[in-house]
C-alpha cells in the first residue's frame, strides 16, 4: 500500500482543494456482462424505496443468519463427494473412506467442516496465496494427481480473506468462482496483469482501452460520482477503484459490481463452492492506532457486520449504506443500494492508510517526501481521510458497548491492523462450526520479510481477553519459538489434542501454511515492487503451490496423508472413530507438541529447499521502507497530475 497511497492521498488533497475538477469525457466500450454488475447507478449508490413491509433492520450476532443457515444446508451435503475424492486419493492407509461417509451420510454435521484463510501482504499474499488457492483447487491441472492436495477447494464451506489474501479471495468470487490459472492465464483483458503498476493503471491492450491519464481520470469520475449522491468518500474509494482495474474481470473495473451479489449467483445459491469472506477492523472514533481488541468486521455475501460483544449486529449486505438509526431503517425513503461495490469493499480490508499517516512523521523520510505528505495528509480538510468510511448501520446500537454508537460514520481499516494478520476470526465463530482450518500465512513479520506467526499469537491472545466473546483457539507459542524450531517453514498443526483446551465451545484445528522459499525468494516487501513481469509473477505462484503441497510431496511424502488426516482429525473424534496409524504418526510429525525455545534466534534467512528455478530474485533486501521508490513514485504522481 505504502507507495500508491502516496499517489492516491496527493491526488485526493488535489482533488479537495478544488485543482481538479474539469475532465473531458471519456468513451468506453460497452460493458462486459459477466457476473451481476448489479448497482443501478454503476459505482455511485442509489437511493431506493425500502422493499414494502420488511425495512432492514440490525440483526443480533447471536446465531447465523438464516439464509446462511439455509445455504449451509446445500453447502455441507455439496462437500461430501469431493471431499470423498480428495481423502480417497489421499491415501489414508487403514482408514476406509466410503464406509466412513456413508456411515455418517444422515447426518452430515458429523463430517469435516473445513475453513481456509489468506492472509494479508499486498501482492506478496495475493500471489503466495494464489498457489495455495491453485493447488488447493481440483480444477488446476494435474492438483490431482499423486502428491498434490486438489480438491481442499472444493471441500470447504469458507473462505476468508484479508488485505491482499482479500483481493485474492475477492478476485476469484467476483469473477464466478473462477480459477487462479485462468486469472494468471488471462490475456482477454488486464486482469492480473501486474506489467504496470497499480500507478499507471493497465496497459493498452485488452478490453481496458485507457491510457494512464483516461485512467486516474476515470477512477477520479467514479468517485465524485459517489460524492455528489451524497456519499463521503475517503482514500480507500480511489485506492478500490485503482485496485478494481487488476482484479475484477469487466470494463473499468467493474464499478456496479457488489458484494451482495455474489449471494445471488446460481452455483452460490445451490452451494456448489465455498462463502468467501473478507475483514476489517474499526477504528473507532478518537483512535489512531487500532489496538489488538479492537472490533472486527466481515462482509460476506449475505451480510456485513461484527461477532464482537462491542458492536454485536449484522446487517443485509445489499443495503449497506442505508440510513440506519437505533437497529432500524426509519424511513421508507431511506433504504439504499449499491453501496457494496466490490472493489470498495477489497479497498477497505486493506486501507493501511492511518500507516502512512504515521510514516509522515517518520524520520527515516527524506524531508522534501515529509512535507509532501504533511501538505497532502492536512490540506485534504479533514483528519478522517485515511480509512474507509461507511454510514454507520450501527448508530444507536448497543450504545453501551459499541464504540461507534454515537457516530454518523463507521470508518474500518485494514483487517490487519489489529496483528491478527490472517482472517480466522469469522472461522472461529462458535456458530460455524469449523473443525480445522488452513491458515495460509504471508505476512511480512521477520526483516526478511517472512512470517513468524505473529498473526496466530494476536488471535490467540485475543480468544484469552474480554473480547474472545466465545472464540476459542488452540495454544500459540511465542514468535521466537516459532523460529527456533522452525514452525514457520513448514506446515504445522496447532491443537491437535482438543483434550487440551478448556473451552465450552469447539476449538479449530489450525493447520499453519507459512510461506516459505521452495524454488524462488517469494518474500518480496509488501508493495515493492508495485509491478511484476509475468515470469516473476507465475513463479511466485508456482512457489506458493510448492508451499501448499511441500513441493509436491518431494520434500516429505506423508505430507498429502497428513492435510487429510488434519481434515478428519475433529471429526473421527466426534463420531468416536479410531485414528489410523498413519494419521496418529503425521500428528506426531506435524503437531506442535507443546515444546518451548524463547531464545532470541538469530537473524531468519532461509534458504531454498528445492533449488532455484534459475531466476534472480527482488526479494534479496530486507528493507521495508524503501524510500527511493517513494520519491520516485511521487514524481510519477506530479507527473500524472500535470497531465490531467
Ligand atoms: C459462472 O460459471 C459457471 C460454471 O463455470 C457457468 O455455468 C455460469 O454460466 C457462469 N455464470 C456467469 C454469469 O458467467
Ligand atoms: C501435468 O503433468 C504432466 C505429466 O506429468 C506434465 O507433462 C504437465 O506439464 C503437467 N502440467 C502442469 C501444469 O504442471
Ligand atoms: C474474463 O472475461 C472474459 C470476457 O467475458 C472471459 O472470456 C474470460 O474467460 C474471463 N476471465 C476469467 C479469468 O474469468
Ligand atoms: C435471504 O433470505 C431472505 C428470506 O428468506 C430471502 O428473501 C433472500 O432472497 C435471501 N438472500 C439471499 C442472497 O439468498
Ligand atoms: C457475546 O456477546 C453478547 C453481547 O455482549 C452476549 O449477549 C453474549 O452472551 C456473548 N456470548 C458469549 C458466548 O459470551
Ligand atoms: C443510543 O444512542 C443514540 C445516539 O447517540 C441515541 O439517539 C439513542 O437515544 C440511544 N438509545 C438508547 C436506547 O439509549
Ligand atoms: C516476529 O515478527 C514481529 C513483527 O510481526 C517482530 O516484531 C519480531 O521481531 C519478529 N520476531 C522474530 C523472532 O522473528
Ligand atoms: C480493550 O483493551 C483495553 C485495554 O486493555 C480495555 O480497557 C478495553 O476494555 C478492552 N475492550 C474490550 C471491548 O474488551
Ligand atoms: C508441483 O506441481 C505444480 C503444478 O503442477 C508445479 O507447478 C510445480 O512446479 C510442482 N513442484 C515441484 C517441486 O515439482
Ligand atoms: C496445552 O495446554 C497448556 C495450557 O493451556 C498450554 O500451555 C500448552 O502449550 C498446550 N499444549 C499444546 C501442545 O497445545
Ligand atoms: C534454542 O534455539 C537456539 C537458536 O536460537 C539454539 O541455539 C538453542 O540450542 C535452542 N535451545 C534448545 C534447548 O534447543
Ligand atoms: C522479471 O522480473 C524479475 C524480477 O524482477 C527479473 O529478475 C527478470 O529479469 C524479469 N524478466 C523479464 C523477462 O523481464
């Protein structure tokens, strides 16, 4: 984020003070139907007429919504087939899969109920995320094959994203569940298509027949459309239109794009894949820093809203954006739709902007790039243009615990910010049920840029405090154990033994996926480089394909076994089925067992496990905030802008 931000809040303070406002119109080809671009009013929302008897209203946290309930249904029964492909090429020795299904066909909640989780890092956990996607999908070629893991996909009632691993998640649901090959492979227009940086925005080519100045021109149109229906907008709306271009596979990135609709695509709806489901978290008014209890927020196809004791409410996904006062929409005048427009909302999950804010004092900062940003951060007229602002649905709700109660706005930022870098907290919901979830980690914690299990720890410490509100997770040791016994290379489970854990409600097992080097240094800094050739990018695909699958079960053959003895783990212990051999040695190979080392480790710089694909690799540099490329991109900023 850290680079287009500086972009993005220069031509926000432009845009504020009034310098640019004249645009001549632009043509653009006929939209691409695909999916449902199903917001009247293309990015702006609409005002409309409440459906007749049935305002919205906020509903309480205390169970699922029912039209989760009901897809559940579908979902759950539309698991068993794949999941009786994938665990019978699994090759679970003494275990009889069919007998194991069929014995429990009636009742279906005896089954594994899986979750899988991509976590934030820009586009370094878009791509590693990407791999485990691809290898996870029965529907990449060959992910079927003998030592691959296809078909985890296909198996699992949820998937969570944030920030980057959100864009991931968000690309393949907005586009109708599409794959991660063919968005790789996709030449018919300039989805992921990362040769020009999110700056420049797409190249000439395709359906997206903009050039860079058509292009800001385009994303600043959109957004005063948003501000002349009456909407504030803030950094995060340019940031999700920018982001929209490269993942959302339509003209102009899709601006009437929604949310809400994928719950109304026919495969969604008859439960033939997964919910996806994206974070945030509040920034509550006042606040700076986000701190580590802070309120979480979701936004699935149904509906958004928090879990938390705090705000605890959910509201109807397509009237997001309505004027809600007290839990009710009021006025018959007063429902509005359109609102969740998807690129908005993969913009929000990763609105690191109060970050830059923060960086603007940094003395690490050439002093000409400070002034830039203190001009562009206090010239924008107000303090709130850092985070995504939406109408608050929950003013006058829960006054006593929700932080926001008595605010107009509800403003979200990057569902990271609170350290839980990997979206599990909407699979821990005790309602859900999840019995194991794969947590795919490609966050930038160590000076490498490697993950240390950082975001696992937040999200335990959290199940420990006020806040948990029933969440319960398996113990995490600290980071430096993480290290030292190397628990951030390879797979592990955490919770293995659910005798263990003191909790009335069902503990996940977690199966840790960090990303590690296999074939390429993968560990690029979060937003640099902001563009990638597509050699780079495919192989930092590929690598996170070997992440997923241990190369292909080349560096340990038990490990396909071991996903799907993590799989059945919970549920042969719910139905009182023995553990087969195989699976009781995968848990001793792969199951934290509860040893400590908090030493301080020295420096983490792994090496790569299967030899190099023969490509120099970007990654060799630790250096997070590289300030040549900020002040190289606030020149291409100025440049741009003079050319509007
Ligand atoms: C979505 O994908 C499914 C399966 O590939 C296909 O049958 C359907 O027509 C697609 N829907 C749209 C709107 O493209
Ligand atoms: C799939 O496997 C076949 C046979 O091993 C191989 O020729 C082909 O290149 C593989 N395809 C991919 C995408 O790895
Ligand atoms: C993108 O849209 C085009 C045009 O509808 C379609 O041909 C292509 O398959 C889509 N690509 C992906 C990855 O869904
Ligand atoms: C949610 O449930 C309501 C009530 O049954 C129904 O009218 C609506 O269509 C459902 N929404 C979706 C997206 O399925
Ligand atoms: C969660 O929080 C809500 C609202 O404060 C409360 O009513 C509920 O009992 C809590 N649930 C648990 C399991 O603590
Ligand atoms: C909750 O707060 C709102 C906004 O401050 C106020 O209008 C409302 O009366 C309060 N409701 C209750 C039940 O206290
Ligand atoms: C782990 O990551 C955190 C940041 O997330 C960092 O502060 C800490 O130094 C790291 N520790 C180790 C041992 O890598
Ligand atoms: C969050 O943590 C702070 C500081 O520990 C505490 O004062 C506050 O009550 C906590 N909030 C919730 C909702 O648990
Ligand atoms: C594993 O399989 C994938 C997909 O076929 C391929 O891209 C990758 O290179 C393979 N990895 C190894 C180590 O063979
Ligand atoms: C078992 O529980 C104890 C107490 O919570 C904890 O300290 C320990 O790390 C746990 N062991 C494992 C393997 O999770
Ligand atoms: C703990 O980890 C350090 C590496 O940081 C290692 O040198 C030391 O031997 C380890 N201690 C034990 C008891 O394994
Ligand atoms: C692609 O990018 C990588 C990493 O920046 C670079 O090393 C490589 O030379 C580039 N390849 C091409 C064909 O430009």
């Amino acid at each position: 984020m850290r680079t287009p931000v500086v972009a993005l809040i220069a031509l926000h303070a432009l845009l504020a003070q009034g310098k640019l406002n004249s645009y001549s119109t632009v043509a653009f080809p006929p939209a691409v139907r695909r999916a449902l671009p199903n917001s009247p009013n293309g990015y702006a929302p609409t005002p409309v007429t409440c459906p007749s008897g049935q305002q919205p209203v906020v509903r309480d946290a205390s169970s699922l919504s029912p039209n989760e309930t009901a897809w559940l249904e579908r979902r759950r029964a539309n698991t068993v087939e794949p999941m009786r492909d994938l665990l019978n090429r699994l090759e679970i020795e003494g275990f009889d899969v069919n007998t194991f299904l069929d014995g429990n066909a009636n009742n279906i909640s005896a089954l594994p109920n899986i979750a899988i989780a991509f976590s934030g890092g820009g586009y370094r956990a878009l791509l590693n995320g990407a791999g485990v996607m691809a290898a996870f999908d029965s529907r990449t070629e060959n992910a079927t094959a003998p030592g691959h893991i296809g078909g985890l996909l296909q198996s699992a009632t949820y998937v969570a994203g944030l920030s980057g691993g959100g864009w991931l998640t968000g690309s393949i649901f907005v586009n109708n569940f599409t794959t991660v090959t063919a968005l790789r492979d996709d030449t018919s227009a300039t989805v992921w298509n990362f040769n020009s940086s999110i700056l420049e925005g797409p190249e000439q080519e395709g359906i997206q027949v903009l050039n860079t100045a058509e292009y800001y021109q385009d994303i600043l149109d959109k957004v005063s459309g948003k501000e002349d229906a009456g909407f504030e907008t803030t950094l995060t709306d340019y940031w999700g239109r920018a982001l929209a271009f490269q993942l959302v596979n339509a003209t102009e990135g899709g601006p009437a794009y929604t949310w809400s609709s994928i719950g109304l695509m026919d495969d969604f709806q008859s439960g033939s894949y997964p919910m996806p489901i994206i974070l945030a978290d509040e920034r509550a008014p006042g606040e700076t820093l986000i701190p580590r209890n802070t309120t979480v927020f979701e936004f699935n196809p149904f509906e958004m809203g928090s879990w938390d004791p705090t705000t605890f409410g959910f509201v109807n996904m397509q009237y997001l954006g309505s004027n809600f006062s007290g839990g009710v929409v009021t006025n018959d005048a007063a429902c509005v739709v359109g609102f969740d427009n998807v690129g908005f909302i993969m913009g929000t999950s990763s609105s690191l902007f109060n970050t830059i804010v923060a960086l603007a004092d940094s003395p690490d900062l050439p002093q000409p790039v400070r002034d830039v940003l203190a001009q562009a951060l206090t010239s924008g007229g107000s303090e709130n243009e850092d985070i995504a602002d939406y109408p608050n649905p929950f003013f006058g709700y829960n006054n006593a615990t929700n932080p926001s109660a008595n605010s107009s706005t509800l403003t979200l930022v990057d569902g990271g910010l609170d350290f839980q870098n990997i979206p599990l907290h909407p699979v821990i919901q005790p309602d859900r049920n999840v019995d194991v979830i794969f947590a795919v980690d490609s966050s930038a914690d160590t000076s490498f840029n490697y993950p240390n299990g950082t975001a696992l720890v937040a999200t335990y410490e959290r199940s420990q405090s006020d806040i948990s509100n029933g969440t319960a997770f398996p113990s995490i040791p600290d980071v430096n154990t993480m290290v030292n016994l190397n628990l951030n290379q390879r797979p592990t489970f955490f919770g293995c033994n659910s005798s263990n854990i003191t909790s009335d409600n069902p503990v996940p097992l977690i199966v840790y996926i960090p990303l590690s080097p296999y074939v390429l240094f993968s560990n690029v800094s979060t937003f640099d480089p902001l563009a990638f050739n597509d050699t780079f990018r495919n192989a930092i695909i590929e690598n996170g394909y070997d992440v997923a699958t241990m190369g292909n079960g080349t560096v340990d053959a038990q490990w396909p076994t071991c996903v799907g003895c993590a799989v059945l783990s919970r549920s042969l212990e719910r139905t009182g089925t023995p553990v087969p051999q195989v699976c009781v040695e995968c848990f001793q190979a792969f199951c934290w067992d509860g040893t400590l080392n908090s030493t301080v480790p020295a420096t983490y710089e792994p090496t790569l496990r299967l030899g190099s694909l023969n490509r120099p690799s970007s990654a060799a540099s630790g250096t997070r905030w590289p300030n040549s490329l900020l002040l190289a991109t606030l020149a291409t900023t100025v440049a741009l802008l003079a050319m509007l």
